[in-house]
C-alpha cells in the first residue's frame, strides 16, 4: 500500500509541473518550451532522417548486389546454351555431310554384269564365333559359294556353302568373315574384319600398312565404308557401314544392315545359271 502511495503522489507531481508550463499565467512560455523541445527533438528527427537515407541506400546497394548475381547466372546459362549450340550446329554439318554421301546409295542397285535372285531367310544362328542366315535355294537357279548377299541397305555376306535344298550366308559380322573394302570419303583401301558381335573391325589401311607408319587421310567417325572390288568375290561400291567409334588403332565400324530384321535379301552371281 505504501509503495502505491508512493507512486500515485510521483506522477501527481508530475502532471502539476507538466501542465504547469501550459498555465496562461505560467512564467515560462510557450514559445520557450517550443524551444526547448525542438532543440531536443531536432536532433532526434535529422538522426532518424539520415538512419532512413542509409537504409535505403543499403536497400539499393544490396538490391544492385543481387541483380549482379542473377546477371551473371544467366550470362553462364548463356554461355552454356552458346556452347551446346555450337556443338549441334558442328553435329549437323557433319551429318549433313553423311547423308550427302548416303544419297548416291541409297537404294543400292546391283551391277550390271551380275544378275540377282531373291530368297526368303528361314533362320539366323547367330552365337558368339559366327553369324549366319539360313535360306531355300531358289528354283531354276544355282547358287554357288562366294556368291553375294545383299539388300538395299548394302552387304549382307557372302554364301559360305551351297546345296540343291538350303543355302548358308556367312555375314559380315562372322569372325572368319573378311571383306576388302575403301574409305569412300578418302578412297584409302583397308579391310573390315568381323568380330562375332554387332559392329566390325577396320583393319590394314593401304596408308598406314604400305605408305608410312602413320595414317595419310586419318580415317574419322561417320566415314562410309564401301566394297573395293578388290579380291574378286565382292563387287566394287557396295555400301558396307559406317566408322562409328575410335579408339587408339582399334576402328569400329557398324553395318548398315540390321541383321535380325531380315526376311528377304537378294543374291548376286555373276556365273551363269543352270
């Protein structure tokens, strides 16, 4: 209860000095208590003042910041973007490139000399070693080993044994089979060898073999690779694949032929039929 009174009578002290500078008959005016405040709150108000001007420059500044970084992420997803564009536009001129070259075989078309038979393909024993078709010896025509096997993408293989009933076709992919074959961008001569699997080996190129140890015309991924004629069982400019990997001396070639889609090929013989 004391402590009650004690405050009560305080701030009654208080609002009596306060309002006594507000009295009409007060001895300090209100022009001098004006003064007097605004010498206090002047100061108060210009600090406030500049604490907002900081503020807000601190706001600009840090805003200037941020919209630097964001600047710069784009200007790297740019560059990015720029750098992608570049290379799709160094893939297309290389594949426009290929399939320039892929128009004048398109549809391959037998050579004159050789006369073409068609046959039905009644099975594929593919394994790791070899790779075969099977199919019915047409009516009315002999077909002999080394006769070729084509469709109209390229090179199927080569018959590797003949009778009056079934015909075997060794394919390209067979590890015993070899095909001479030409770069036909270069017209450097070499020769695809099988690997039992889907894509071929490109070995012996004419340069790197006769001419110096190191390649004249560096062979180069997307090349097409085309019979030579040279051997006598392959007739010359038959399509046979594409240069799809390199790695150190090993050429991978892929075949332009999907073998296990086959139904019906064409042989080629330029024998005379019996």
């Amino acid at each position: 209860m004391r402590r009650i009174l004690i405050v009560f009578c305080t701030a009654a002290a208080l609002y009596l000095s306060v309002s006594y500078w507000y009295l009409p008959n007060s001895p300090y005016s209100k022009s001098s208590l004006d003064f007097i405040s605004s010498r206090v709150i002047q100061p108060i108000a210009a600090a406030n003042i500049y604490f907002h001007k900081f503020l807000s420059l601190f706001s600009d500044l840090n805003n200037l910041f941020l919209g630097r970084v964001e600047i710069n992420k784009r200007l790297k997803k740019l560059e990015k973007i720029e750098d992608e564009l570049q290379q799709t536009k160094i893939e297309l001129n290389r594949y426009q490139s290929i399939t320039k070259e892929l128009k004048s075989l398109t549809n391959f078309h037998v050579p004159e000399k050789f006369k073409q038979v068609s046959v039905s393909v009644y099975g594929a024993p593919i394994g790791f070693y070899d790779a075969q078709l099977i199919t019915a010896s047409p009516p009315n025509v002999t077909i002999k080993k080394d006769d070729v096997a084509v469709n109209e993408k390229g090179l199927i293989g080569r018959v590797s044994e003949a009778s009056s009933r079934l015909i075997r076709i060794m394919l390209i992919t067979d590890m015993a089979s070899r095909v001479p074959v030409k770069i036909l961008e270069t017209g450097e001569n070499a020769m695809i060898i099988g690997n039992g699997t889907a894509t071929m080996s490109l070995k012996h190129l004419q340069s790197r073999e006769m001419i110096t140890n190191n390649y004249k015309h560096p062979p180069k991924i997307g090349d097409i690779v085309v019979t030579s004629g040279i051997g006598g069982i392959y007739p010359a400019d038959i399509p046979v694949g594409m240069i799809n990997a390199i790695k150190d001396e090993e050429i991978s070639v892929k075949p332009f032929v999907i073998f296990h889609t086959l139904e019906i090929i064409a042989i080629i013989y330029d024998h005379v039929a019996l």
